[in-house]
C-alpha cells in the first residue's frame, strides 16, 4: 500500500497525517509518477499556514519531486513506462509515493542527473533561472545580494550567478552557514541577523550599492535590502520565511532611490509552457556542469511534518527531500 501526506486544514506541521491510498489509474494526458524523491520547500509551509489559501481540505503538499513513470493514460505520446522524469510548479500533490501528473508536467531526466538530485532542483532550479535570466539578466557586470547563501535556494543562486560572472555578496544567519556560502562561492558574506547589512554593502561596494539584490526572507528585511541597492537597480523579493512583510509606500522605491521592485512567483512562471520547457532546459545544462543544489537532509516521507518544521525553524541547510517508505 502506497503513502500520502494529507493536510487536514490550515495551520502547524501537525495538521499533517500519513494515510495510507492507493495507487490510481491515469486519466487522458496523465502519468502516473512513483517517487523515487520529493523535494520539500517554504512554499509548502505558505501553503500548509493558509498564508497561500487553498481552495478545499483535506489535500495533499508538494510542488516537486522525481521518478519513475508507472502508468500512461490515452493520448499521451513521447513518454512510456519506464522513463525518468521529473517535474515542479502546480498541480500540487507531490506528498506521496506515487501521483497523477498531466503529461505537460513531465520533463524527461537526461542521463547523468539522478532523480535525487533532480527533485532537490527542480523548484529551485526554476526560480533560480526565473531571477538570474527573466527578472534581471545578471552578468559579469552584476553585484548581486542574495540573502540566505547557505539554504537550498541560496546555494543555487550563488553558483549559478557565479556562473554567469557576476560578483556576489551572500548574508548568513551564522558563522557555520557563512563558511558553506564561501564554499558555494560567494565572494562576500554578511554574518548575522541583526548586521548592519547597508553599511557592509556599501563598505564592499566602494560606497555604490549592487546592482540587484534577492530577499527571500522577508519581515522588515525588504526595507532594509532597499537601501543596499544603488540607484536604478532591482530588488526581487521572493519570500517571507521570516514573517510577512509590512507595508511599502511607493516614495521608498523612488523617485530619489530610482529603485524598480519585483514580486515574482515560481508558480506563475512554471506555468507558462513556454517558459516552463525553455527554463528547464536550461537548467539541466548547468546541473551537467555541477552547478547543483546541496542536499542538506533526506527524511522518510512518513515524517514530512518533521521535514517541514525543520525548515520552518531554521535549522536546515541545502535542500530537503522526502523519500517514500
């Protein structure tokens, strides 16, 4: 008997229960996907507190994960029984050993990235791709900020900008996570929550500020990441791990700061088929190079409460996976 992590209704990690289900039959354009991985991310908790409301309860978490395609329904063409593939964005339902999957969804692997290491990417890939190539085209001209350096997010974009020939300054919450942002390379780290992050910006920066900067933080952090951002620059703030981020008035983007502000969201951006295939492609070609997310820690899928309230707390580094029982 197969697994799934149900959500009762909005709130904490215990609204979280193991049922047991079976696997069912794909409908037209769908495969049915048994997970070797499922990758576990902050949207998830979004989703789980009810700050990303959903439409009806019980239901099941996750919006990435890899495997093995187990089943295919009619009309499905270019994907057999057999094939590796993996996949991110909605519909979410990544909590359980095996899951419907409309055919659009899945991307075949390519030889040489393990469906492990694929479902600790996918989201983060994407998000990634959608904040270095979409929001702003970072170069060897860019001073990036990415908050966070050392969480699965933030080892992705660290390398991937590195990549692309950018100088990045990363912000760690402790000396530890600070030495495993070095070793993503970022070639500044800002140690400490409470750091005067402007005056260290503008001490490494010759007094300019960067040229772009990525907050997944959230709480009063936006506030404080505007004026680390020299004239004419962007901001993208993707998150709020640290609590919802109070009210912007526009004069504190500009006209004196000339700041341009993002807010953009993985899920709308996976979803666009375009966008969706082109994104992917492009990070399966760095992955082959080694830029690849940190897997941080595995927990059975049982104790995806436990994976989740981890996170939630803190005390997690690189990406999470749950791995079915």
């Amino acid at each position: 008997m197969d697994l799934m992590i149900r959500m009762t209704g909005p709130g904490g990690a215990d609204r979280l229960e193991a049922v047991p289900c079976a696997p069912r039959h794909p409908n037209e354009g769908e495969i049915r996907i048994r997970h070797d991985a499922i990758g576990v991310n902050f949207i998830d908790i979004y989703f789980r507190s009810g700050l990303y409301p959903l439409p009806a309860y019980p239901a099941v978490l996750g919006v990435e994960g890899a495997g093995i395609v187990e089943a295919v329904g009619s009309g499905v063409a270019g994907l057999t029984v057999g094939d590796r593939i993996a996949y991110a964005g909605a519909p979410i339902g990544a909590y359980a050993t095996t899951r419907l999957l409309p055919q659009a969804r899945a991307l075949r692997l390519p030889d040489g990235i393990s469906t492990h290491l694929a479902a600790a990417s996918m989201l983060r890939g994407l998000t990634a791709h959608m904040l270095l190539k979409h929001i702003y085209r970072v170069g060897p001209n860019t001073t990036l900020l990415v908050h966070a350096a050392a969480g699965g997010l933030g080892a992705m974009l660290v390398r991937w900008a590195k990549h692309l020939g950018a100088t990045v300054i990363g912000t760690a919450s402790s000396p530890e996570k600070a030495k495993m942002a070095i070793a993503h390379g970022a070639d500044h780290v800002i140690v400490g929550r409470d750091a005067d992050i402007e005056k260290e910006i503008r001490a490494r920066t010759n007094g300019a500020g960067v040229n772009y900067a990525i907050d997944g933080i959230g709480g009063d952090m936006l506030q404080r990441t505007l004026a680390c951002v020299r004239p004419f620059g962007v901001v993208a703030s993707i998150g709020q791990a640290a609590g919802s981020i109070p009210p912007l008035s526009v004069e504190a983007l500009g006209p004196r700061r000339s700041i341009s502000l993002a807010r953009p969201s993985v899920m709308a951006y996976s979803a666009d088929p375009v966008l969706y295939k082109v994104a992917a492609a492009d990070l399966f070609a760095v992955m082959a190079r080694g830029i690849v997310p940190e897997i941080g820690a595995e927990y059975p899928l049982s104790q995806a409460a436990q994976a989740e309230a981890d996170l939630e707390s803190g005390r997690t580094t690189g990406s999470l996976l749950l791995i079915p029982d």
